[in-house]
C-alpha cells in the first residue's frame, strides 16, 4: 500500500535532482562503477556463474545497507536521498540539451563527442540526423533506465529496491554486451537488468503514448517493438517514437561493424531540434507517474 509519506518522498527527490542535479563528485553509482571495473579486471572469467558470484557479491551488500538504513529512526531522509542519487532526470536533460545546441550551432564534432558519453555505436562519421537519432534513442530509453524505472522500484520496495535496481542497471551497461569478452560473463547481469525492467519499461512506454501521439504510439509499440533485440528498449522506444512521430532504429556501426536494426516509429527523420521535444515528452511522461502514484496513494488509502 502506497502512503502520503511515499508520495512525499518521490517528489522530494525529484525536486533534489531538478535542483542540484547529479553530484559532481563522489558519485556513488560512478564509485561503484570503479569497483565493479576492478572486480573484473581482478576476476573475470569466460563463465556464467563467475557472472553470477561478481554481480551477488557487488550488489547484494548495499542492497542490505540500503535496508538498515532505511530502517533508521530518520529511515525516511536516507530513503529520499538514495531515490534523489539513482535518478539521472536532470543529468540525462542536460546532456541531451548539450547536443541539441551543438547542432543549432552547427557544431557537429561537438554534437558527435556529447552523444559518445550516451550510446555505445561509433560517432565519428555521424550526420546531423543521425546524431539526432542517436541521441533521440538514448534519450528515450534512459527516460525508463534513469527514471521510471528507479521510481518503480522505489515504489516496490524502498530503498534497497531502488539500490539493487541500479546497481544491476549499471553493470548492464558495463558487462550486458554480447561480445566475446562479456557474452558469458555479463549474462547474469542482462538477464536480471531485463527482468527487473520488464515492468517498468511497459509502464514508461505507456506514459510515452499517453503523453505523446496515444494511437501512433500504441501502434508502433505493437507493430514494432518485439522486433528488438532489446525486449524492454523496443517497446520504450517504439512508443517514444511514434509519440513523437519520428522514425527511428535502422543501420547504425557499433565497433566497426554495420548493424541492420529495424525502424521503430512513423514519420519523418529526426533533427536536432526533436531532441528538446524528446525531453519534453518524458518531462509530460512523468506527470503522468505522478499523477497515478496520487491516485494510487488516494485509493489505497480509502478505507
């Protein structure tokens, strides 16, 4: 059951993160993504249960830290604090601005470097839309990764699901390629970033549609998004796109390799200038969370 408390401490994390955005020292996703790079370099293995080991042994302390402090006599500060430092709302708007006005400038080796620290495809040759495209995908799929996402956990399960949920959403990002390095050994982290995303990506690109074009993001969320090779970037995306009514995906060169992907969306090529209404759309997205979090603490508060 949701209480008022709740309610309170989600927009209080919101407005810390609209405020102060990220930290810009000590980090403690950014500490953690030290450790965890260590704790490869020290100990990988081509074996899915050395995976297994690593992300249990990484994830499960501040899990259980996030419990005790959560149970605190002022449990209710450190829980507000944690959400405020898994959410990356500001950082993500930021960054997505930077490259925005890079491209308004006309400034494409600025743009092509700023959307590098969002995607993990090669840069160096991108044109203005696809720049655009990039960080258009990037943009909408952090929407559910840094966000919506961190706020369903949080609603879950506190504190420590919050924690956990990022924790496994990083070493995602870093171990979760399909690589010959990581196929075994990052298995465990992607397949437990995807079940814990699998809900809350459903329920971000639903506020994507309701937040956007409703029918053109159903319709693309419904034609397109179980082509994916991502089971919960394809529905995000899908329905971003068609919110925007933009066409998505297609060929993009990751470590020097071609790779045909399927379009997601309907309309015209993305510019520049979307990337504002992408960050605009997840800006209405989370009103709608807002919105149905009240609700939800309003009905399960009637008795």
């Amino acid at each position: 059951m949701l209480s008022p408390l709740t309610l309170a401490l989600v927009v209080g994390a919101l407005l810390l993160d609209r405020w102060l955005g990220e930290p810009r020292r000590w980090h403690p996703l950014e500490a953690f993504g030290r450790l965890a790079e260590r704790t490869e370099a020290r100990f990988h293995a081509d074996s899915r249960w050395r995976g297994v080991w690593l992300l249990a042994w990484l994830v499960l302390p501040w899990t259980l830290a996030g419990v005790a402090m959560a149970a605190l006599p002022v449990g209710w500060i450190a829980e507000c604090l944690i959400l405020y430092l898994a959410i990356g709302w500001r950082s993500l708007a930021d960054h997505g601005r930077g490259i925005a006005g890079a491209l308004r400038a006309q400034d494409l080796p600025a743009a092509r470097a700023g959307v590098a620290f969002l995607v993990s495809r090669d840069t160096e040759t991108l044109d203005e839309e696809g720049v655009a495209k990039a960080t258009l995908e990037s943009v909408l799929e952090n929407g559910n990764d840094a966000l919506f996402g961190a706020l369903f956990w949080f609603l879950v399960a506190g504190a420590p699901g919050v924690i956990a949920y990022r924790l496994v959403n990083t070493l995602d990002a870093m171990w979760g390629y399909r690589t010959a390095r990581y196929q075994r050994f990052g298995w465990a982290a992607a397949r437990l970033d995807d079940l814990l995303n699998w809900v809350p990506a459903r329920l971000t690109a639903l506020a994507y549609a309701l937040a956007g074009d409703t029918r053109a993001a159903g319709g693309c969320w419904r034609r397109q998004a179980r082509h994916w090779k991502s089971p919960n970037a394809g529905p995000v995306m899908a329905a971003g796109a068609g919110a925007l009514g933009l066409r998505l995906g297609g060929e993009a060169v990751y470590h020097g390799q071609r790779e045909a992907r399927p379009e997601l969306g309907q309309g015209r090529a993305p510019l520049g200038g979307d990337i504002d209404r992408a960050l605009a759309l997840i800006g209405r997205a989370l009103w709608v969370w807002v919105g149905a979090i009240a609700a939800l603490v309003v009905l399960t508060g009637i008795p």
